[in-house]
C-alpha cells in the first residue's frame, strides 16, 4: 500500500464512520504500518487484524470497536488511545506505552491459531499502562510481567490465569476484578483496591499489599507467602486454606474474615484486628501476635503459640476451643517422623479437665500451666513432658510413664499416681547416638497432699522443695 492509497483508505473510513454516502470501511488487515504517526487518527470499528503497528504513534487514536486480532503495538506510543469494545484476541503491547489508554469491554483474550492449535496470549509485557482504563475487559491468561499499572482501573475485569509478575500497580482499582488463579508474584498494590476481588487459588508471594483495600475479597487458597499486608483491610475476606506463611501483617485489618485451615506460621500479626475471624484449624506456630485483637474470634483448633494461648485463656477471659483428636493426631505424626510432619501438641494453659486421655500419647507435649484436674491420664506416655505448674489434682495417673516429665510446681494433690513411671531418660545426640546422660523427671516444689503413689519409685526423681507424704 502507497502512502496516497493509505491516506485514501482514511478519507473514506471517515465518510464511513459518519455514515456518509460513498465511505468505506478501512481493510488493514495484515498491513505494515510500522513507525507510522498516526496520532488522533480514526479507526474506529475497522478492520486491523494482524496488522504491524509497531513503533507506530497512535496517541489519542480512536480504534474503538475495531477488530485487531492479532494486531501487534509493540514498542508503539499509545497514550490516551480508545480501544474500547476492540477485538484485541492475541494482540500484542511489548514496551507499550499505553497511559490513560482506553480498554473498556475490549476483548484481550488468547487467539488460538485454527490451523496448528497453538494460542497466543495478549500481551502487555514492560508496557506502561499507568491511568489506564480497563473496566470489564476480557483478559485470560493476559501477560502483563513487569508492567506498570498504577492507578490503572481494573474493575469487573476478567483477568483468570494472567500474569501480573513483578508488576507495579499502586493506587490502581480492581474491585470485583476476576484473578482467580492469576500469577501476582512480586506485585505492587500499595494503597490498591481490591473489594469483593476473586483471587481464589492466586500466586501472590513477595507481593506488596501495604495498605490495600480487600474487603469481601475471595482469597481461598492464595499463596500470600511472604507477602506485606500491612495496614491493609480484610475485613469479612476469605483466605481458607490460604498459604500466609512469613506474611507481615501488622495493623492489618482482618475482622470477620475466614483463615479456616490457613497456614500463618511465622507470620507478624502484631497489633492486627481478628475480631470475629474465623481461625478454625489456623496454624500460627512461631507468629507474631503482641496487642492483636482476638474478641470474638473462633478459634477452635486453631494452632496458637503456647504464651498467646495463656494469655487468652488466662488474663483475657477468652477460651480457646481444641479439637484433642485431631492435636493428638498430628502430635503423634510428629513424634514419629522425629519432627518432620505432625505439630507438636501445644496445650499451654489449656483446660482438659475431665478428659479422657487414658494411653494416649503425649511424649515431649507442652502442657505447662495446663488444668488436668479430674483427667484420665492411666497408661498415658509423658515422657520429657512439660507440666510445669500444671494443675493435676485427682488426675489418674496409674502406670503413666513420666520418665524425664518437668512437673515443677505441678499441683499433684489427691492424684492417682501408682505404679506410675519417673525414671530417668538418656539424652541422644542429634545424630540419634546414645550419650550417656541422663534427665530425671523434676518435681520440684510439686505438691502431693494425699497423693496415692503406691509402687513407684521416686528414688532417681528430682523432689526439691517437695514434700512427699508418708508411705501408710
């Protein structure tokens, strides 16, 4: 095509347009029209599929409605320009520069090549589409790797399977945007909105939500490993099952939200609101939780540490529901793979009063400060146990094994403590090797008023400060 056919071409795709007698819709379809200025041109519904628009100018062109399947801008300088309601299925953008472009209802989904099968994604790698405007635009599988969107709006649009890798999108909204199984990996959503945004199943880790709004947001499933969620807002948001390992999320706002089965270990949550969350089956193991708001909270089953346990129970009135099946389950998984699988049963200050815990197996489990009173602990195995200050008054205790158990300041008093173990264990060394050194079980400063010890031995215990009663 001559530069004169070309002018010709426009001229009567402006009559077109205008609905004018004698206009022609433009047919560019695969043309090169590589390095062109074609600034404020009008191309509006015409036909532009595979066509090479490469380093072209189209600032502030109107492509609005016109079918660019396949159509490539790569490295173009497309500012303002309109392409709403376009077909731009498989159309790439490389190192655009795309500000306060226009991408309203266009169609930016995969091309799939009907003769060999293959799809080719829409892609926006490098490109700058800061201000751009992309409500409700169909964009799956779309590849916006190391772009830049910031204060881009992204509202309602369908973006299922794209890859935001590396991408710095600060201040940009995508309330009810579609991202489920999208690759976020290292993004940028400072001060971003994400209300009522699907992200179930997304890959987010690194990523930077500082400040973001998510509220109501869907994130079931999500890696968020090593995120920063600081300062945002997850009010009544679902992360079940979500991967929030080594997250910070300190000052976050995570009232009403559902962390069913989420994994949070690690994780700084200091000073962060779980009001009303929903933590069933939360694992917390080595996280973060000084000054976090826990009124309201379910946290039945949840995994907690040990002192965050005993302070909720113990100075903020607040009980903490266990499911002892599933703890003692996952105890024993760790106790047989030597800590590779399992948790170790925390049950710091937990209330088992009561329970029924005859035979089971609590090797090495922390109950410090735990109440026991009344609990059937016969033939139960505690040994290296930990019930400092325990409170095991009128507990049966008969042919326990607390070999090397920590029982100091434990309330034994009335307990039922015949034939039970506390012989001495021999210390291993890391490579499993005996070592010849011995841990006694310590009673010390223990109280056994009317304790029935009938047939065991306290000859290798440690009993400082402790007063046994008499043998009758």
């Amino acid at each position: 095509m001559t530069p004169a056919e070309f002018v010709e071409t426009i001229k009567l795709h402006e009559r077109f347009v205008r609905g004018l007698l004698g206009g022609k819709r433009a047919d560019l379809r695969g043309r090169d029209l590589s390095g062109l200025k074609l600034r404020n041109i009008n191309l509006e519904d015409s036909l532009l599929n595979g066509a090479n628009l490469t380093r072209c100018d189209v600032s502030g062109a109107n492509f609005r409605s016109a079918r660019m399947s396949g159509a490539c801008f790569d490295h173009a300088q497309s500012t303002g320009a309109d392409f709403r309601t376009a077909d731009l299925r498989g159309a790439r953008f490389r190192s655009g520069k795309l500000e306060r472009s226009k991408f309203g209802g266009a169609d930016l989904r995969p091309l799939r090549d009907p003769d060999s099968g293959d799809v080719q994604r829409c892609e926006f790698v490098s490109a700058v589409l800061d201000g751009a405007d992309l409500q409700k635009a169909k964009l799956p599988l779309a590849d916006f790797r190391s772009a830049s969107m910031i204060g881009a709006d992204l509202r309602k649009a369908g973006a299922s399977g794209a890859r935001f890798y590396g991408v710095e999108a600060s201040r940009a909204d995508l309330s009810g945007c579609e991202l489920e199984k999208a690759d976020l990996t290292g993004v940028v959503l400072r001060q971003a909105t994400l209300k009522r945004a699907n992200l179930r199943s997304a890959n987010l880790p690194r990523a930077s939500l500082a400040g973001v709004d998510a509220a109501e947001a869907t994130l079931d499933n999500a890696n968020l490993e090593e995120a920063d969620l600081s300062q945002g807002c997850f009010h009544n948001a679902s992360l079940v099952s979500a991967n929030l390992q080594q997250v910070n999320a300190e000052d976050a706002d995570l009232s009403g939200c559902n962390l069913s089965g989420a994994q949070c270990q690690s994780g700084n949550f200091n000073r962060s609101d779980l009001g009303g969350a929903n933590m069933a089956d939360a694992d917390f193991t080595k996280a973060r939780l000084e000054g976090v708001n826990f009124q309201g909270a379910s946290l039945a089953s949840a995994i907690l540490p040990p002192a965050v346990r005993y302070l909720l129970e113990k100075d903020g009135g607040i009980e903490v529901e266990l499911d002892l099946e599933k703890i003692l389950g996952e105890h024993l998984r760790w106790i047989e793979s030597n800590g590779g699988e399992g948790h170790r049963a925390m049950l710091t200050a937990a209330d088992l009063g009561g329970c029924d815990l005859k035979g089971a197996c609590l090797n090495g489990a922390d109950l410090r400060h735990a109440r026991l009173c009344g609990a059937d602990l016969s033939h139960a195995l505690l040994v290296l146990a930990d019930l400092a200050e325990a409170d095991l008054s009128q507990a049966n205790l008969k042919h326990a094994d607390l070999s090397g158990a920590d029982l100091r300041g434990a309330n034994l008093d009335r307990a039922l403590l015949a034939a039970a173990q506390l012989d001495p264990v021999e210390l291993l060394s890391a490579a499993g090797r005996r070592t010849g050194r011995h841990w006694p079980t310590n009673l010390s400063g223990a109280s056994l008023k009317g304790t029935d010890f009938s047939q065991t031995d306290f000859s290798t215990a440690v009993v400082a400060n402790t007063t046994l009663p008499q043998k009758g």
